[in-house]
C-alpha cells in the first residue's frame, strides 16, 4: 500500500529550504532541486496528515502549465525526467518520480503576483468593509463570486511570518523598482487571460491566481510552481452562481472540516480522518484530469 510522503530524505544532500509542501536541496551549476511533498497546511499550519501523490499532482501541474505558457514568460525548469537528474540524486529515484524538478536558482523578487477575475476569498471580505479591493475601487453591489468588469492585479509582500501581506501596486514598485513591476502585471495579465481560456474550455473558471517570477541571467522568468489547486482558485462553470461560496478544487474541503471541529488553529495542527484524506485526494486528480486531459500521473509524466 503506497503511504503519503510527508518528508524527503535525499542523504548528504544540502536542504536549502523545507516549505509547507516543498523541500528544496542545493545543486551544483547554480540549480536546485524542488521536490513538492503531500503534505497539506492550513490556517498556516501544515497538518498531520498528508494527501497521497498530492505532490505527483502539483508538479505534473505545474510541468503541464509550464509548457502551455512557455510562448509568454520563460521559465525556471531545467528537466523533470528524473533519468536526467545528477548521478548522486539516482539513488532517490523513488523518491523523485513525478514530483521533483531541477530548476535554475532565480534570484526572486520579493513579491507574489496575485491576479483576480472574480470577487471571492479575502478580495470578498475587503469588498465588504470597503468597496474595495486592496485599494482599488470596485463597483457598488457586487455579491460574492460575482466576475469583476475586469481582472485586478493585487500584489502581496512575502514576509515569511504566517500570511502574506496584501500591497498597492505603487508599493510594489517601491520594493522592486516601477518598471518591473509593471513587466510583473503585465505577465501577470497576459497568464491569466490565456489560463483563464484554457479552463473554460475545460468547464472551469479560474477564479484567481498567484505568480512568483524571478531574474535569471537578467531576464524574467516564471518559477516556484504555477496554476494549481494550491495556489489558484478553480470553480466548475456548470452550476456556477454568485451570490455565495462555489464549490472549489482546492484546500476549502480541508478548512470547512477544520472549522467543524473548531480546531483553535493552534500548533499542534490535527490529522485528518480517512474520508477527508480520500476527498480531497479526489478533488486534486479531479481538477488534474480536467486541465491536462491526462488519465493518470505517469501518462506522459
């Protein structure tokens, strides 16, 4: 019975950063080694439980993605067959399969690229109080899920400590210089417009979306990982109907059990039982096969 990997063991290999999903191990040639977990957070907290082949799932995602975008922003992928991997890393090959990539050590800007086409999560909330959304002013009565006139780029600072922190696109500029930021929304448009095609063709909207860029040999590139359940808001079109929630391909399977069982989401963050392992699992290879028209994970991998 195959068992959920919650943590990478690759040796004497250099763990640059262990995130809330990926591992991230130094490389020779100025590369790293990205491998993404199942294991699953929320409320900033990474679970007790992990998600079987959740990490499968992200990275073949996040490859399909990659290609599809590859005529707007180059990216930071190097080889996800693992055959190509260094000779070092081939004892791990188990490990590897299907979930890790060599990629090229960007230097990241220090802001994530949120772009939203529809009224929903933290946006929703801030339209409540406000009327608008991380300042920018939309039109009165808009209800809950509703698709704004048009897409809005909403940046966030990352602050490494727990959520983070939404800024104007003039404090954008601030950290990173006017120009790039500008480069920055524009990519961030040009993605989402054709992202956003793509989805419907398939039966789903995508509701919003986060980018993280990069400059490698001075040029832009699109890194981390890309337009999956983790970092995107994704809604079947069919049945869909603003005035309230939709239903997601994301974590909010997750957090809806949490709040039922009023966890105080507080360290130590509790495991979850088999069925909401099992769902959410579900909900993942769901919106896998709906976007890369692939039966299973090893097609093509």
């Amino acid at each position: 019975m195959n068992q959920a990997l919650l943590q990478t063991d690759l040796g004497n290999l250099p763990l640059t950063a262990r995130g809330k999903v990926r591992d991230i191990y130094s490389l020779a040639d100025d590369q790293l080694l990205f491998v993404a977990t199942d294991r699953i957070s929320a409320f900033d907290h990474v679970l007790g439980s992990g998600i079987l082949d959740k990490g499968r799932i992200l990275t073949q995602l996040s490859r399909f993605w990659f290609d599809f975008l590859a005529d707007i922003v180059p990216n930071h992928v190097v080889t996800a067959n693992v055959r190509e991997f260094p000779t070092t890393l081939q004892p791990y090959a188990a490990q590897l399969e299907g979930r890790s990539m060599v990629v090229k050590r960007a230097e990241m800007f220090p802001i994530e690229c949120v772009v939203r086409g529809y009224l929903s999560g933290s946006g929703w909330k801030d339209y409540q109080k406000t009327g608008a959304v991380c300042g920018i002013k939309l039109p009165v009565g808009l209800r809950e899920s509703d698709r704004l006139p048009e897409p809005i780029f909403t940046p966030a600072a990352k602050n490494n400590v727990g959520h983070d922190e939404n800024i104007s696109f003039d404090q954008a500029g601030a950290v990173i210089g006017h120009k790039q930021a500008e480069e920055l929304r524009d990519l961030t448009f040009a993605i989402y417009k054709k992202a956003s095609a793509h989805a419907a063709s398939k039966g789903l909207i995508l509701a919003d979306t986060k980018f993280e860029f990069g400059s490698y040999n001075g040029k832009t590139i699109l890194a981390d990982e890309v337009l999956t359940p983790d970092s995107s808001r994704y809604w079947p079109a069919q049945g869909y109907q603003p005035g309230g929630a939709q239903p997601s391909f994301d974590k909010q399977y997750v957090r809806d059990y949490l709040e039922s069982i009023r966890w105080n989401k507080q360290a130590p963050a509790p495991s979850l039982p088999d069925e909401v392992i099992a769902r959410t699992r579900e909900k993942y290879m769901e919106a896998f096969y709906l976007i890369t028209g692939r039966q299973s994970l090893t097609e093509n991998a």
